[in-house]
C-alpha cells in the first residue's frame, strides 16, 4: 500500500512538472478507427482543464452500416479518476488510441 501511495504521488508531481513546463495544449485531436464491426471518429477537445470526448460510430451488422450513435464524455484533465492522456507535438494519446492535432 506504501508503495502504491509513493507511485500514485511520483506521477502526479512528474505529470505536473511535465505538463507545466510544455505551454497549452489546448485544442481539437481527431482520430479514427476501423474494424469488421464498427467505424469509429473520435474528437477530444481540450481547453483548459476540461477534455471533452465525442464519438460517433457506426455498426457494421451483414456487411451494412448502421446509422450513425453518438457518444459524449466530459473528465478533468489529471483528475485520478480521468483517463491518461500522454502529451505530445501536435498529438495526443489515450491508451492505444493516438490522436492528430486538427485545430486549436
């Protein structure tokens, strides 16, 4: 458990030194994915501390795409219970998922 507590507060103050010392990465990053099941276009718009995640997809059932769902989630950027966005040049990643730099 002390071990956990130390890691949990060593990426929080490196997320925080990292992530001051880069300028904003405010801005839109678009990503897309496809599979035999689904299409996929995936926005993250993060301005300030607030990301806001929008999604929509598209089913693919017997070779046919379905209309169009959407999706939408709102988090606190470095909130613990947020997803980790690595930051990078003109990009960002969440997970697998690399996201482009379209916008500001």
């Amino acid at each position: 458990m002390k071990k956990l507590l130390i890691g949990c507060i060593t990426l929080f103050v490196t997320t925080q030194i990292v992530g001051c010392g880069h300028g904003s990465h405010d801005g839109t990053y678009f990503a897309s994915e496809r599979s035999e099941y689904s299409v996929a276009e995936d926005t993250i718009t993060i301005n300030g501390n607030i990301v806001t995640n929008r999604v929509g997809y598209r089913r693919i059932l017997d070779g046919r795409l379905q209309p169009k769902k959407w999706s939408v989630k709102k988090w606190i950027l470095n909130d613990p219970y947020s997803p980790i966005i690595e930051m990078g040049d003109n990009q960002i990643a969440i997970g697998s998922t690399v996201y482009k730099k379209i916008g500001q």
